[in-house]
C-alpha cells in the first residue's frame, strides 16, 4: 500500500475492485464503513455480487478477466471529459515526456517485438533526451510525440460501447461507475483503490494495476489522504516476507538479485540507476550503500568487494517463479525441496502438475502446523504409495502467537509481537528450525569441505543467536531485528536510519528499507504511543505506533499532495505542509523545500510514470483475453492473449479457448471463514461448521440451464481436472451479455482439499491452468474456462 | 437502574460471523455438524449449542440482487420477558432475571419447564431446547463478562462497528441517531421494538426481509403437527 489501512477513512470514493475485502481483508473494512459514514462513496466491481458489494453504492457486474478494458475506459472517459487534475499531471507525472519517435504500436503490439522469444526488445521504449541527457518535455501537452498524447491515442479505442461489449458491464453502470470515481480529480478530493489477488492472478495482473495507477495519476490522487494504490496482501505478514524478499528476482528490500554477467561489485553497483536532472532525487542512486550494508550484514568479517562473490547468481533471463520451478520440479531436476508453511498442492495453480511434480522428488520437508494435501500427497487421489519415491518429512513449527518477532501490515506497519503461550510438545520455532539447519550444515562444510564454503563458513552468526543457548532456543529475533535496522560496526551503535549507511563497509544493515525500526532509543516496532498533532489527528496517522517504512513514513509520494509552494491541494485532510521553514504532518519524501525536487522519489526522472517503460509487456496497459477464454477475438486488436505471457511448452493443447465444452468462465476465491488452502481452518471445528463444504456460486438461468437446484452436488471440470462441490444458485451471479453473446460464470474456492474434512471437496486449483503474467510469474488462477453439471 | 443493552447497526454488518464463532469459543461450544445447503448461511438455525447466528437474505427485485441482508440473531432480553412469565408458572428459578444488567438468564432447571411453550412465548423464537435434557438455552449476555466489566465475546470481535454494548439509556440514544443519519440513505431503516428489548437492531429495510421474526408481532409462529400435538396436551401440565 502506498497509504495504510486507517487513511481508507479519508477517502471520498473507495473502489474495490480485484479485491472482496468484506470478506477477504474484514478489519480493513472498519475504515471503509468509517469513509462511508462521512459520506464517501463506495464502489464494487466484481463478478459476483459479494459481501462487500452489499454495502456499496454502486456495484458493476463484470466478466472475469476484462479489468483492463473496464480501466482503459475509465482512462479515455477521464481524457474525453477533461476531468484530469491539469497541475499534478503536469508537475509531478511524465506526460509532457517526449517519447522516442520510432516507439509505437499497432493490433496489439508495440514496437520491438520478437515473436521467436515471445518477448520485447525495449530499445525504442525510451524518453527523447536533451544536451544534459534530461528528458525533454512539452509541458503544454501538445506535441504528438509526448507521453500525453501517446496515451490519449493508445486508449483512444477503449470507448463505452467496446468497454461495455467486452466486459458484460452494463453501459449505464460503467458510465455511472466513470463519473463517480473521477470526481476525485478535484484538487481537494481523492479516491482510493483496494485490490488483492483479483487483479494479480491474471496474464495481464501487472497491467491492470498499472492502468489504475495511471488513473490514479490523472486524478491527482497519488500521495495524498485516502488516495494511493493499495494492494491488499493475501496473509498477515506477506509484506514483511517481500520486504526480505522471499522471491528469486530480489534482494532484502527490493535490489535487484546480482546476475551471472554482474561478476563483480562494482558491476553490479554500475547499473545503479542514474538521472542527469538536478531535481531528481533519484533515491535508488543510494543503492550501493545499501547492498554494501547487506553484504556487511551477511558477511561481517569480509570487505563486501569479496563478500558480493559470496552471493548466489542468476543466470542472465533466468526466471525462478513459482511455476517455472514446478515445472522444473515437474521435469525431475530437483532433489529436494523445502515446503514451509505451504500447501501447493492446493495453492498452485495446476494442481495436478504440482502433485505430479512432487512425486519426482528425492526427498520433501515440510514444516507445517497441520497435515495438509502437500505433506500427504503421496496417499493423495491418483497416487500409488508405492510407486513414489519422495521421502517425506514433516517437522512441527510454533505458530504465530507462539513467537517473538515483527510482522509486517499491507500499510508497511512492521508490529512487534511478544511471545504469547510456549510452542507445546516439540513443535520449534522457525527461526531455530533455520539456524540449526544452518549450523549442521556450516557444520559439515568445516569437517568435509566442499566446492565452495566461503558462502557458508563466514556467515554472520553472532547477530543471529543468543550466545551460550542451545537448540531450540538459540535463534535470537531481537538481535536479527538490530542487524535489520543497521549498525555502525566501528562504534556497534545502531543508525538512525539509512541515510547514515555507507558504501564502504562501515555500516551493516540487513534491510535499508527496514533501518529506523531498532534505533539507539529502542525498539520503535514495540512502540503503542497513540500520540499525535491535530494535524495528524486529523487524518489518522500514528506516528509512534509501531514504524512504518521507509522512515516512518506513513503516505508514500506525499511531496505529491501539495503544490509548487508546499501548500496542501486538500487543506481539510493535509498529509503534509510547508510551514515556511519546514515540513508538518507525515515525514515527508526528503525534507528538500517545496519543489527543490520532484516528487516521486523512487523513480530515476523523478514523475509518476504514464509511460512506463519497465515493464515486459509494454508502456501501456492493453487488453487482452485471458489464455483460456470463451471467445477467438476481441475488439481492441488482432492479439487475442498477452504476447509476452508465461506459458509452458506442451501445455497449450489442455487450454480451452473458445472451445463448446468449456463454456463457462470459472474463477476462484477465498471465503472469510477460511484461510488460503484451509490449512490453518479446516481443523477448526467452529470455522469449519460456518463454511463445511466447496461450493460453486450459479446464476439461476444457468442452473436451469443444467438442471441444477440450490444444494445439489455438482461437478465442475475441465481439461486439466474435475472437482465435485455443493451449488449455490443465487442471483447475486447473472449472466452477461458479452460480445453479443450471454454469459454464465462460475464461482468457486481454492479453501479444500481430499484430506479434511472427507466430504469437503478437492482444491479448485485443479482446474486452473499453469500460465502467468509475464512480468511476476503469478499464476492466472482468476480466469479460465469450465463446465458444470449435475454430480 | 436501567441496566445493560446492546445497540446492533445492521447497515455496518457485513457478515464476517466473528461474533457468531466467538459466542462458541467463550461459551466452549461444540460446532455443529453441517452442511452446505446452498447458502453462506451456517448453522442453518439456532440451536442448544448455537446462541448467535448470522442470518443471511438476498433481497431480490425484478429478478436482481438488490440487498444481501446480514442478521446476527440473539436473544433480545426483552424488559418484560415473556419466556419468563410463562417460564414462572411453573418454576421461578428456571428463568432469571439479573437486576443489574437486565440479563435474561435460563437455568439448567428450564429441565422443569414445556420447552416449546417457552420457545412459543418468544416474540423472536429464540430459545432451543436439548431434546435430551429438556434444558433450554439462549444468549447470556456473556454475563460472566459483564460483571466482570468485560464486553460480550461478540461485541468484543465486531470489527466495523456493527455491534455495541452499554447503558441501556445510552445504547437507546445511540439507536436514535443513528437513525436519523441512516434514514438519508436507507429510508425504510427502522428500529427493532427499541421500547421493549434490550438488544435493539437498526434495520436498513423492512425487518421482515431480514427474518419472519426480526421484530415482535410480525405474525404467529407456525407450528408443524408435532408441536401443534404438544400444543394439544397442554392442560397436562406439571403441577
């Protein structure tokens, strides 16, 4: 989240959309009720009539998958009508950036693209630079080749009818939909997005969440109270295991991970990001100081010049996202494999492939409170006991409340836990579980040797344990919090914050991001200090409560929420303000005077981007059917799917498109009696009386179209799978009409699986296919094609 | 002393039924052993071992959702509780009246009582028997907790301010104004018999839509042919 939970309050218009978060986020929705008690309005768009609908002024029916072309509407509805807030778009955004004259696009693709590596060369995707190697700019928008123009001609197609069409909204209600949320491109308003998996677990999930940051741009509502872009993370510490970056193409806090043609430091410090503008802040340029913190973290005794070829390497292109490991997993080239906290085997998408992968093990630990279908899958449907070869382990972990340490919230609140109850029986905490791992492995690495010890041999242990304990109390979270927020390893006293980390190795800090949280004066993530300005007050910030980051920052890009001179665009609800020799309110992003530097400080020109360049599928987001889909063509262009998407070799056959036997739109869910694939639920005796069975939310024409009735047994299949569940016909489903044709979608959730309880039902992800966004890798689980009929 | 109440905002209700499992959990229920039956909706009823329940209607119009009604049912603990009265003629200690809050409270020696005679005088139909014991149950008010200046389990894990818990006087003032704001959006909103319980419901539509009993004198209780038969055999009462 760019903001935090409680600012929800301050919104004038909230909209949920790839996100239920009634049900899914029900906490959150205290501060959504609070914005509509104060007269905000509520919008829901979403396939089903949900929970949250029920409290919304306005809902919209869509069909599943068609987010961008709903948005792009929105986008050239904001354009048509001049409803964009001209100053913030002007000041703060690039789109008076002159774009490259050889970039462009035709039916559904931009320039660059290699159809043998189904990929983009980004060589034209680039700003026109002037004598100083600054972006030039036309700030009166006119110029055809500036980013503003280009994005009115890129959306010029996206018009009501073709939004209408594609989607299965009603026109009147996009329109309706339309205008409520741009009203908060008045200069004093703003409008908020809560988005979730809804919107990520799709071919095209980065490019939606990128055409509502762009509508967030145009609107002005970036940086300022009950505005942001917030994605609400799918479980309650999700943004903390981002943050120490638990994925392959990170680093602890967000730097890149060193590739195999980054041989060394210096390397890797030269693709630091770079801006020739002086009001850029360019924050990112920092970077060495902060991977030099890390590698000092990780490796105290080492100068980080060596300590960095100590780091493990990925390949040039090489992608290690969830599916892709299963699929190599799948093809036999793993050993072994460590599931901790997981349950794939009703998580990942294609769940029959991730059971089947797993069987190609030699060996499986999975740490876990409960059994679950991952542990078991050996016993699971379709498998012979004695035909897998996996020898599976199972080790018991403390649960949450059972554990000293930080968790860190959707709005970058990282909360520090005491310890509740013991761990009972034998169950060890995760931490101990690791570092005994760890030192049994060090262990070996000393008596036997091996290729390359030094990784292993000179890791930072005595930040890490309690001296003179044992397993299983040895792992020490106070101290791996110290090590976290950073220290000066001359004098060991802890920084600040990051801006006192240096690039020469006399500084250790495991997470830039996370430096502030353990200072001199104490733990600031223990901190329950309800203390505040009026100012604060008023808007509802917190600042010493727990610790935000970065620097305690709780509104991201706030510099963004004032004008030229420092001056609030919504006095009533300031974030922060100029008072003629300094900041009030939130801690700004740098404490520079007003307009000394552009607001957005993360990025290396320093505008929100309308042109983003980055991305793997292009500067603009682009609609597109989902891989499996009822129709063969769309209206936008001659590109059915994303171009770029991630596909698999062999499995394009076992995707229905426009196929007679599929031909119901399926997506999944969650429920908000049960957690993710149920593990931690479906033992609960009480949760599981409140939701005790799968279910396939029906319109009623498609019941009576199958012959269903409310609480049959029904079967939901497709190419890759068969689950059987209760139906729930009801009519907050209704069939659109969509492309001229009606439409019926199928509802169900990802909660159950064959172990428990045994009349429950299996994992939805059996139907859905192993196919992702180009740019993360997420599976596209919330769209895909099945039939129903009666069990 | 006008005792305890609770005022229960059902347009903040989304139906996260946190209050209906925290009722088993400080209560130490067991769970029932359901079913999906075609509805979010679980239990499908009140029972002996299930005090609270989120009642859930799709309000329909021309054949479109037009409401999705979230209702968690309770005992009302009425001031003048008619369970009581009747609960008397037979034994004075089967159903109590707690002076200081206002608690309706069932004993375990509703055993002694006509359990569907006491369900009848329900304006709500809230009290259930256990066909085994003939004891009767229902909300306590978490009484245990009150006295003890603790808040019910259910108010406790509310969290967008659906449910609240004090003062009768003042729980009534809030009901009013929260009326009076609701009533611009919600024009049919009314409040449940705010007179005459102490837990009092600010519905956004017609109660009917939400449940057949949501407030008093909505009809008669229909009987099926076994209760209608035990109705027969009242006179034999126990002396």
């Amino acid at each position: 989240m760019t903001n935090h939970y409680n600012d929800l309050m301050n919104s004038d218009c909230i909209l949920m959309m790839g996100a239920n978060p009634a049900e899914n986020h029900p906490v959150s929705f205290k501060w959504v009720m609070k914005a509509k008690e104060k007269g905000g309005k509520i919008l829901s768009v979403d396939p089903r009539y949900t929970r949250s609908s029920s409290k919304a002024d306005l809902y919209v029916p869509m069909r599943s998958g068609t987010d961008i072309a709903i948005l792009g509407g929105m986008i050239k509805y904001i354009l048509d009508n001049d409803l964009y807030f001209k100053d913030y778009v002007v000041n703060y955004t690039n789109a008076s950036f002159l774009v490259n004259p050889d970039f462009g696009f035709k039916d559904g693709l931009f320039t660059g693209y290699d159809p043998q590596t189904e990929s983009y060369k980004k060589d034209t995707w680039t700003f026109q630079m002037d004598a100083q190697g600054i972006p030039r700019k036309d700030p009166t928008l006119q110029d055809p080749n500036c980013v503003f123009q280009l994005m009115k001609k890129h959306f010029e197609r996206y018009n009501l009818d073709r939004a209408s069409e594609t989607s299965g909204s009603p026109k009147d209600k996009l329109e309706e939909f339309y205008k409520m949320y741009a009203a908060t491109g008045a200069p004093d308003k703003s409008g908020t997005i809560m988005y979730a998996m809804g919107w990520t677990q799709h071919t095209t999930g980065v490019q939606i969440i990128r055409a509502m940051a762009m509508i967030q741009l145009l609107l002005g509502n970036v940086g300022v109270a009950g505005g942001g872009v917030n994605a609400l993370r799918g479980t309650s510490n999700v943004q903390g295991s981002t943050d120490q970056a638990l994925l392959f193409h990170i680093i602890p806090a967000y730097m890149p991970t060193p590739r195999a043609n980054l041989a060394t430091l210096d390397a890797y410090n030269a693709t630091t990001p770079k801006s020739n503008d002086p009001k850029s802040a360019n924050w990112w340029q920092n970077r060495p100081k902060y991977i030099a913190s890390l590698l000092k973290a990780m490796y105290p005794d080492q100068d980080p010049a060596t300590s960095y070829n100590f780091m493990p390497k990925l390949d040039v292109g090489q992608n290690c996202s969830w599916l892709v490991l299963f699929d190599h997993m799948h093809q036999g080239k793993f050993k072994g494999y460590f599931v901790w906290g997981q349950n794939p085997a009703g998580s990942s998408a294609n769940s029959t492939k991730t059971r089947e992968a797993l069987s190609k093990l030699d060996w499986m630990v999975s740490v876990n409170v409960f059994d679950n279908e991952t542990a078991s899958f050996w016993k699971g449907p379709g498998m012979n006991p004695a035909q897998v070869k996996t020898e599976v382990f199972a080790l018991p972990p403390a649960v949450f409340c059972e554990k000293e340490g930080s968790v860190s919230n959707s709005g970058r609140w990282i909360q520090w836990r005491y310890q509740g109850p013991k761990p009972p029986g034998q169950c060890v905490r995760d931490g101990d579980i690791m570092l005994e791992l760890f030192t049994r492995i060090r262990d070996l690495y000393k008596k036997d040797g091996g290729a390359f010890p030094d990784p292993i041999l000179n890791l930072n242990q005595k930040d890490i344990a309690k001296e003179g304990k044992s397993f299983p109390d040895r792992f020490d979270p106070q101290k791996v919090a110290k090590l976290l927020s950073g220290y000066d390893v001359n004098t060991g006293k802890q920084v600040a914050n990051f801006t006192q980390l240096k690039d020469d190795g006399s500084t250790a800090c495991g997470n830039w991001l996370h430096s502030g949280a353990w200072t001199e004066d104490g733990n600031n993530m223990a901190r329950r200090d309800k203390t505040q300005t009026e100012m604060q007050a008023n808007i509802g910030l917190f600042p010493s409560w727990s610790f935000a980051w970065p620097v305690n920052r709780r509104v991201l890009y706030n510099r963004a929420s004032v004008d030229l001179n420092g001056q609030p665009y919504a006095p009533h609800k300031a974030v922060i303000k100029w008072d003629g020799s300094k900041w009030v309110g939130d801690v700004p992003d740098g404490g520079w005077p007003p307009s000394e530097r552009h607001p957005f400080i993360m990025r290396a020109e320093g505008y929100g981007q309308f042109f983003g360049p980055g991305l793997a599928d292009g500067p603009f987001p682009e609609h597109y059917e989902a891989m499996e889909c009822p129709y063969e063509e769309h209206p936008f262009s001659g590109q059915l799917h994303n171009p770029t998407a991630l596909k698999f070799a062999g499995e394009a056959a076992m995707r229905a498109v426009c196929d007679p036997r599929y031909p119901f739109v399926g997506t999944t869910y969650r429920v908000t009696e049960h957690w993710q694939t149920g593990i931690m639920t479906r033992w609960l005796p009480w949760l599981l009386e409140t939701m005790p069975q799968n279910f396939a939310e029906i319109d009623p024409e498609l019941a009576q179209l199958r012959g269903i009735k409310n609480g049959d047994k029904v079967i939901l299949e497709n190419m890759r799978g068969a689950i059987e569940c209760v139906a729930v016909v009801t009519p907050r489903m209704q069939p659109l009409i969509s492309m001229g044709q009606k439409l019926h979608q199928v509802g169900t959730t990802w909660h159950y699986g064959w172990l428990h309880p045994k009349d429950g039902g299996d994992s939805a992800n059996l139907l859905t296919p192993s196919v992702g966004d180009p740019n993360t890798g997420i599976p596209e689980t919330k769209t895909f094609m099945v039939n129903i009929r009666k069990a | 002393m006008d005792g305890k109440g609770f005022f229960i905002d059902l347009t903040k209700c989304h139906a996260c039924r946190g209050c209906q499992v925290a009722c088993k959990q400080w209560h130490k229920l067991p769970a029932e052993e359901t079913h999906n039956w075609g509805s979010f909706q679980n239990p499908q009823d009140l029972s002996f071992i299930t005090y609270k329940l989120v009642r859930m209607e799709e309000s329909v119009e021309n054949g479109k959702v037009k409401d999705w009604l979230f209702f968690p049912d309770q005992c009302r603990h009425c001031i003048q509780p008619p369970c009581k009265m009747v609960g008397d003629m037979d034994d004075e200690r089967a159903i109590l009246q707690e002076f200081e809050t206002g608690t309706v409270m069932f004993t375990a020696r509703t055993k002694n009582l006509f359990a569907d005679e006491i369900r009848d005088s329900c304006p709500y139909d809230i009290p259930r028997v256990n066909e085994l014991t003939n004891v009767l149950s229902k909300c306590d008010m978490c009484f245990d907790r009150v006295i003890n200046g603790k808040l019910p389990a259910c108010v406790l894990s509310c969290p967008t301010g659906t449910m609240h818990f004090g003062d009768l006087d003042d729980m009534k003032a809030m009901a009013q104004e929260r009326l009076a704001e609701v009533k611009k959006i919600y024009p049919n909103a009314v409040l449940g018999d705010p007179n005459a319980v102490r837990v009092i419901y600010l519905f956004q539509d017609r109660p009917s839509k939400y449940h057949g009993r949501a407030v008093a004198s909505v009809g008669p209780r229909l009987y099926n042919r076994q209760q209608a038969f035990a109705k027969l055999f009242r006179p034999n009462r126990k002396a």
